[in-house]
C-alpha cells in the first residue's frame, strides 16, 4: 500500500503484504528510486489500515524518506522456494513550502 503522497525531507509508511501456499520463509526486499530511499523493512503485527495482519499473511512495514520532488517509485519483491513477486507504486514528493 502506497501513500498518497510525500513531503521532500518528510517520511511515510509503505506496507507489504505477503502469502506463499506452502508457508515457506519469505524474503522482502523494498526499494525507492532516486526521488527517496526506503529504510527500516520490519514485520509487522498489523495492516496500513491498523487492523490485525490475516491468518497466513505476512505483513511488512517500511519507512519512505522523500529526497527530491517529483514522482516516487517505490518497488517491493517478495521470494520464496526460489519464485519471486513484484509490486510497484508511484506517488508525489512534493516540495515542503513552510
């Protein structure tokens, strides 16, 4: 899940949910590109929406920093037993006017 947007110097919570049918170890990888930086990808115990994570779901948070204005791309594959899926989202970094 992606925000709708971000400020340059600000931060945001991007979120990743995850399954695979054999319950094997998933491997989450959460990128930005030149318009901000991810850092900090941690499980987590709960969706973006603040509800609990599903029965057999894996559910994951990261922190977007915005560095430049423009459009965020931000890009999370998740592996598992050698087979991987990819997500992407767009959204603004905006120029902070205060």
């Amino acid at each position: 899940v992606y925000p709708a947007h971000v400020f340059v110097g600000g931060n945001v919570y991007v979120w990743c949910e995850a399954s695979d049918p054999d319950g094997d170890t998933l491997s989450v990888n959460i990128v930005g590109n030149s318009k901000g930086h991810i850092s900090g990808v941690i499980p987590s115990s709960v969706r973006w929406d603040g509800s609990a994570c599903p029965s057999g779901v894996s559910c994951y948070r990261a922190t977007f920093w915005g560095d430049q204005v423009g459009t965020a791309q931000v890009t999370a594959t998740v592996t598992a037993s050698g087979k991987s899926s990819t997500s992407v989202g767009n959204f603004p970094v905006l120029a902070d006017e205060f």
